[in-house]
C-alpha cells in the first residue's frame, strides 16, 4: 500500500462533495419523485437496480478493507463512514433537500456516503454504451469518490466545501483505491478505461478551465481533463500524490495523531 507520508506533495483541502454537476439532470419534471417514472424515462429495469446495490454491497466491504489497511499502515485511526440509498428528494443532517435524485453524496455531519441507485444505473448504461464494456465499476467508482471525501474528513481536512482542490483530491483518492482494488482483482483492469469514459460524462468542459490545478474557482467541480488527471495520478502512484503541500503535515499531526 501506498504510504500517506511519501512522495510528492500537492494541494488537499477535502470535503462534502457531490460526484457530479455536468450530466443532464432529468430536467425538474413532477415526476422526479418516483422512482418508477425515472427508471422507465431511463430504460432501467429492477435488475439494473438490484445490481448496483449487490455491487455497492461488495464494494463498501472492500473500499473498507483498502482504507483500514492504508490508515493502519500509517498509523492513524480509521472508521467507516456509513452507505446508505436514497430514490427519493429528502434530507439529511447537512441540510434541507440536500438529497436531490440524480446523485451521489457523502455528508460530514451524518458520516454517511448517500446514493442514488437509479442515477448510478443510469451512469453504468451510458458508460457501457460508450466503451463498449459492461461497465460494471462505475457504481464503485462513483463511490470511491465520495469515500475521498469520508478520508479526507478523517485527515482533518474537513471544513472547505467548494471548489476543484476539494473535488480532484476526491478523485485522486478513487483512483488510489481503484488501483489496490484492480491489484486485488475486486475490479477488472478496463475499470481504468471506464473512468475515463465516466469523467467524460460528468466532467464540466475543458472550456472551463481555470489554466491552473490548483485554483479554487467558483464552480465546484474540475473539468473533464482535470478530474481524469487526478484520478490517474492516484491510480498510477496511490495515495502518495493526493496529498497537500508539506506545510499540511504538521497540521495532520495536530489534527490526528498517530496511534501509539
């Protein structure tokens, strides 16, 4: 495993994050509120449904080995954070209608990772379409990104909330445990390529960009280069390149101390 305290620094201020704000919402018709009416406009089925909750079942199970194993490598305490489905508008400790269908969240105050299994079927479907591949990681993909934001919590890094720094470092933190998890062979190799192809999808254009990566514009999420990027340098170095410039060392220290 990759070593939280080597390699080279760069930027990490992590939080409360969503996966996505560039695909196509379902437009905000009366009829987002249930779920039958968003899977049949979707062309899902129950069996779509069903899958991505076994797969997500077996992923919370494996993302929880990878960063017990990575926290206790380094020293540090470690706990889950919770995983729980929504297919419903609703709210959660982090605010009113904080869950709005057609996402994916992790929320600090209830430690919870919330998804919407309809919205990860429907990524699955358009994923596989376009790589010609089962895509069945993209459900995992999706919430190895909100787990980034679970550790980045745990790390301390939890009261900046908008902005790419806070988004790429989620992604950057999925591709780390993407790659023990191709390493394992809980996900096949073409999950990489299933990234890519999912960035391409939620990303906000490259006509977006900043011109740096580590602004913190208005927006809160990186463009598509960007985010693919920092996934990719998680997944080819691991944890050791989602980590923040050495002077947020000795802060980590104060934050969480090593267990002794």
């Amino acid at each position: 495993m990759s070593n939280f305290f080597s390699g080279r620094w760069l930027p990490l201020i992590i939080a409360v994050g969503v996966i996505t704000s560039a695909l196509p919402a379902s437009g905000g018709t009366p009829d987002d509120a249930d779920p039958a009416a968003r899977m049949a406009r979707y062309d899902l089925t129950k069996s779509d449904i069903d899958d991505v909750d076994r797969t997500l079942g077996d992923a919370f199970k494996n993302l929880s080995e990878i960063w017990s194993r990575i926290f206790a490598e380094n020293r540090l305490s470690y706990r889950n954070p919770a995983l729980k489905r929504y297919v419903n508008n609703g709210t959660a400790r982090c605010g009113l209608n904080f869950l709005r269908v057609g996402n994916a969240y992790y929320c600090q105050p209830d430690d919870v990772i919330w998804y919407d299994p309809i919205f990860l079927a429907r990524v699955k479907k358009l994923v596989a379409a376009r790589s010609k591949q089962s895509a069945d990681a993209v459900p995992v993909l999706i919430v190895a990104h909100e787990w980034g934001h679970a550790v980045a919590a745990r790390l301390g890094f939890g009261k900046q909330t908008i902005g790419t720094n806070v988004e790429n470092d989620a992604d950057c933190y999925a591709g780390a445990a993407t790659r023990e998890l191709i390493k394992l062979r809980r996900l096949p190799a073409t999950a990489l390529q299933e990234a890519e192809q999912m960035f391409e999808l939620i990303g906000e254009p490259d006509s977006k960009a900043t011109g740096t990566f580590d602004d913190i514009p208005s927006r809160l999420h990186g463009v598509k280069s960007e985010r693919q990027l920092a996934f990719s340098r998680g997944a080819e170095s691991g944890t050791k390149t989602c980590q923040a410039e050495k002077r947020y060392y000795d802060i980590l220290r104060k934050v969480q101390k090593p267990i002794k």
